[in-house]
DNA sequence: CGGTGTAGGTATATCGTTTTCCTTCCGGGG
DNA sequence: CCCCGGAAGGAAAACGATATACCTACACCG
C-alpha cells in the first residue's frame, strides 16, 4: 500500500514499490529471465496479484517484443461473408487456440480492390499491431507472399499455394478423398452425367478440383463433366444450374463449391419442375452444419474446417513464440452420405 | 536521403531529419495541432510520403492516445458461432465502417464461463489494445456495464438494455412490430393456437418478444400461446418442437427465436410426418440470406443486423473520435412472408 | 591471500510518439 | 524606444516495460 498513484492502472514501478524491489526485479521475475532468490520472487507475485497487474500491451510492443495479437485480413466484400459461413467457421476454429494462450485476433475486412488489401497488411506490420497473420483464400499468382516476406511480417497458409510453399502451410492429409468419394458415389449410383460448378478461377482450389475430378470422372468412366465457373455467390450458383439444366443431355447430378451454393441449386431446380433427389442429385461442399437441416438433408464433401483453423493457429503461435508445434490431426475430406444424392431416373 | 538508419521502418525522426525540422515539428504537422507555417508544413508532408512513414500505433497507444481498435467480446461456444450466422451479420456491418476509417477489429471469443468473460474485457481495457468495446447479446442482470464503466472503457449497445440506459445503445425503431407482424399475420390466416420457441431466458429480447407477443396474441384472440424455453441450438430447437407437438391440442403454427432454429423445427415436424405449411405453420426471425434458399421457403421475421451492426460503430467511432455521429437509419423489423406459413389445415 | 566466479539485485538507456513548456522573431501600440 | 503578443518551431519530459551494463557480496580455488 501507500505510493500508488491512485488513478489509472497499476504500472509495474507500484509492483515493485509493493514489493519492495526494483522494477528490473519485477520484471525478471515475470519474465523468468536472469536469477532471483524464491523468497524474492514470491513477494513480487504477490504483489502483482494483489495489485491485478499485468504489463501494458503497448508498452512491451514498443519495446520491440511481441504484441500477442494475430491478424487475418478478408477480401471479400462484407456481405459475401454473411451468406458464406465458410470463413466463419474457420475463424472460431482459430479462436479455440488463440484464446487460451491469450493471443488476440484482429479482423480486417477490407474491399475488393487489392491495393487496400496491401494496404491493410503493411499497416498491420509497420504499426506492429499483430505478430502474424493467417492467411486464407490462396489465389493463384497470389502476391500477398511476397508483401508479407517484405514486410518481415511471419504467416501461415490455410490451404494450398499456388507454388511451392513459400510459407508454412496447413492443409488437410488427402485432399483429394473428398471429391474422388463424392465422384464414386455418384458413378457407383450410376450417375453417368455430371456437372460441377466451381468457385471463381483464381482460387488454387478452384484448379485443384477441377483436375480431381476430371481425373476421378475419367477412372470411372463418366462422361465429360460439364463445368461452370461463377463466383460464390447463391445467385451464381443458380444461374449456372439453369445453365446446366437446359443443356442437351443435361447431367443427372451436380457437385457445388460451398453448401450454400448447392442449395440454391436446389432451388433453382426445384424452379424448374425438378425434385431432387429423384430427378437430380446435389452434391455440396463443406459440410456446415446447415446442410443437416435442410430438405433434403445435404450429400456434401465434409472438410475439417475447424481441424484447419486451430492448426494454422497453432503453427503460428509455435512460430512466434519459438517453441515447437503439436499440430492436432486434420481430418481428411470426406463424403457424407445424406439424402440429395440418388440413382437417377429412379 | 541521408541520415535514416537503413533497417527498420522509418521513425519520426526520419521524417524530420528528412524535411529539416524537430520531431515536434513533423507531429504537430501531421495531428494538425500547433502552428506550423505552410512550407514547411508541405515539406513534412512530402518527407512523410516520400518515407512512407506512419506512425507506430505501439507508441502511440502508450503515449496514452488512440488504438484505432475496437473489441468485442463473444461469450458463446466456439462451435455455436458457426451454426448461428447472427455474430456475423453483424461483424459484416460493423467492419463495413470500421474499414473506411481504419479502424481495427479484435475479436475475443472466451468460453461460457462469466469469469473469462470478464478477464477479457479487463485485459482489453488494460492493455490498452481498444479504444471501446461493442456489446452484444443483451443480458437480464448484465453485468457488464458496471465492469466496464469501472474500466473507463468507451461502449455501445446493440440491442435492448436490461435497465435504464447505462451505455450509448443502437436498436431499431418499431421493435415490436416485427413480432406483431407475425401474430396478425397467422392470425389473419386463421390459426388459434400458436407455439413461441423463446431463447434463453437470460436474454432481455426473450422477454420483450414473450410480452409483445402476449399482447399481440390477446389482441387477436388466440387462444393462450405456448411457450417452450430453449437454448439457441438446432437440437434444443427440435426438441421444443417435438414437445409442443406432442401437446394435446397441439399448435397449428409454430414462431421460432431464429432462423437455424425455424429451419430445425421444420425437420422435427417432418419426422412425425407433418409437412409445412400444409399441417403446420412455421416462423423464424433474422431473415438470414439462406431462409430464402431452404425448402419451403422461410417466412420469417426480417431484423436489419447489418444496419444494428453499422450504427453500433459509427456511434462508437463518432464518441470515440468525438465528432458527431450521423448513424444512418436502423431498419424496423418487418414480416418477411414467404412459404412456410398457410392457413391451418388446408 | 589475491583473483575469479556467481547469485542477486539495482540503475539506466531505449523503444517512437505526443505534449508541455520555452525561445525566437517580428510587428505594432504607447 | 520599449514592451507586449502572437506566430513558428524547438527541447525535453513523459508513457511503461525490458535489457544491458553494472554493482556488491560472498564463496571457492590455487
């Protein structure tokens, strides 16, 4: 008691001055750096728990030390984030690890113009706001690699880089398995036209399935898929499934990117006089937890979104902190098997 | 050219070495404070662009000034986050005028515990990594006013306090017409006997829309409502369901606190073999993107989280920068009538 | 017995800004 | 001619924590 300033918050000169050492002590003790008696540093815990002290994060991120506060910066415009839980998903995997040590997340969404994006990293980096950043949505020819290793700023990529890994990546073991399942399902069923309709061509994932796909197709002998890219939005997702639909020779089946997209592919073949699954089968991706609910209860590509997130915080955290990794398994893309995939004409 | 040091980012000291003044010179210059004579004014400016300099929002924030951050603090479960959209609607209106003023977002997401809870709004406002919160989900007894006013940390309310006004607070006009809506709406169509699955009791909203429905519901002589008290989950949703329709006498129209759960309610009414509308009407609230995407399509009760959530900021920046607030209009909550209500049945 | 560790601290420079005085300089009123 | 006041800008003290350099005992060793 006695030489506190009564104001504000406690600094640590009054953990020192309760304690009855130097404020270097104090922060020794804290930090577990240099040697301090038992005795000694008791007293200062107590003191620093009596007084509810705990250091001023911009004090220690001025000194050049870490700022305990991880970044993610979102291109998307704000409302796309609202129909597409996706991102969501993967944040609040990323929270169940970074809060337990303490690590703040700081969202930036920004417009889609790529400079504000650039704009948003190098702030983050030179006003030392974060100490990482997470990095999502991998683009082909993605340019935020190189900003960043300019910026000195540490990251981690959820999902696949367009060339050879220039940052730590977290991705799930098989990758692949999702959509070969879906593919052997569907042929298995005895599905011979099937159509996909992808996400936008500059994403790396957007490539990746196609060539699964095509690749799975061709193994089991299904004919040509029929492809259409859109963005991710429902709109596109139903205007492509018309486009599908009035095709000669239309497909019995159509795989989507996200689970939203397939079901307003229901939708929009429901418009058309077509129930699925007796008429068409849907396939989605993702597998949020909507899917569950709808009608029909949505076959989908089940991703550990969850699993991926909490790694990519992890690994940065190690990173960070310098200490080593205990990545917990990412599960593998999986087919769950629900009610919007049928034999066709049945 | 000349005197910067070549590593780090450049420091003010750069700038001013750069255009030949003080350090006080060039900050005057850029927070507008103090004279400063056109000329040199300019060639600070021009040192500034030239070296690209910002200011390190680590030293800034101790100096005692602005973060240009604002927190919020989320109490649910990590997974819960990802099945309700809600939070997110309303991230995407808050950032959507947060990103043109540069202004951050940190996002703690604790578990349910009330001591965690706190323990992040105590390390937010001491650390100094906010300048204010946004509160959400309105809490009967909430106790978060007093902590944070002991805190001296700036907040605004989105929703309806549980006492008078302790905090700036953002709602939209009309309240109670959404629900009122609804209750004519059914009504009108011919329905007596109407089942509310209510939230948490713990919410202030549960109790206002239990009263206004009551009203309502007496007004137009339905017979006394039925109501099933839940948590906000898809399976808490259903078992209400099930059990109002297991009542002798059972409802002919069910509202629901929100969309996922009206969407899970549909399904539990599927599996004891009633269709909707057909033998039972169905109503959620939020009007979330994916209610017009389902099967029947979900009559609804529309909020407009996006404006709530944009006013909350603009509020909070305004106060926090001390300027006027503009807040554009908040949207009054509307019946958006779709599919899954009809009269009963028909 | 002098030298040399080493445990246990303390004093202090430093990080990059903002802000509060100061110091000049210059014009004008008395 | 003297003094006053405002404009323009500089010097230096915070802000809070950390790391380094630096003391002081005391023990141990040859």
């Amino acid at each position: 008691m006695g030489a506190r300033r009564s104001g504000g918050r406690p600094t640590i000169s009054d953990v020192a001055a309760l304690a009855g050492v130097s404020v270097s002590a104090v922060s020794k003790v804290v930090n577990n750096k240099g040697s301090i008696a038992e005795p000694t540093r008791r007293r200062v815990l107590d003191a620093v728990g009596e007084l509810q002290w705990s250091p001023s994060a911009a004090a220690v991120a001025l000194r050049g030390a870490r700022t305990r506060a991880i970044g993610m910066v979102s291109r998307r415009p704000p409302d796309l984030l609202t129909s597409d839980p996706h991102f969501t998903v993967l944040i609040s995997g990323i929270e169940r690890e970074l809060a337990p040590v303490d690590y703040g997340l700081l969202l930036h969404i920004v417009g889609e113009q790529e400079d504000a994006e650039r704009r948003a990293y190098r702030r983050l980096a030179e006003e030392r706001r974060v100490d990482g950043v997470i990095l999502t949505e991998s683009l082909v020819s993605d340019t935020r690699f190189d900003l960043l290793r300019g910026l000195g700023l540490p990251a981690v990529l959820i999902g696949t880089p367009w060339r050879e890994d220039p940052v730590p990546v977290v991705r799930a073991p098989h990758q692949e398995r999702g959509v070969t399942e879906a593919v052997e399902h569907l042929a298995a069923l005895g599905h011979r036209r099937v159509a996909y309709v992808l996400g936008p061509e500059d994403r790396v994932h957007t490539g990746f399935r196609r060539r699964v796909l095509e690749e799975a197709a061709l193994r089991h002998g299904l004919s040509p898929v029929l492809l259409q890219v859109s963005d991710f939005t429902a709109e596109a997702a139903a205007v492509a499934t018309e486009e599908s639909l009035s095709l000669a020779g239309r497909p019995t089946a159509i795989l989507y990117a996200n689970d939203m997209m397939a079901i307003a592919g229901i939708n929009a073949a429901r418009r058309r006089g077509l129930e699925v699954p007796r008429d068409l089968s849907v396939v989605g991706h993702d597998d949020l937890p909507l899917g569950a609910l709808v009608q029909p209860r949505l076959t989908t590509v089940g991703q550990d979104l969850v699993g991926l997130g909490r790694a990519a915080a992890l690994r940065l955290v190690a990173e960070l902190d310098g200490t080593a990794a205990e990545v917990p398994a990412i599960a593998p893309p999986r087919l769950v098997v629900r009610e919007s995939t049928a034999a066709p004409g049945a």
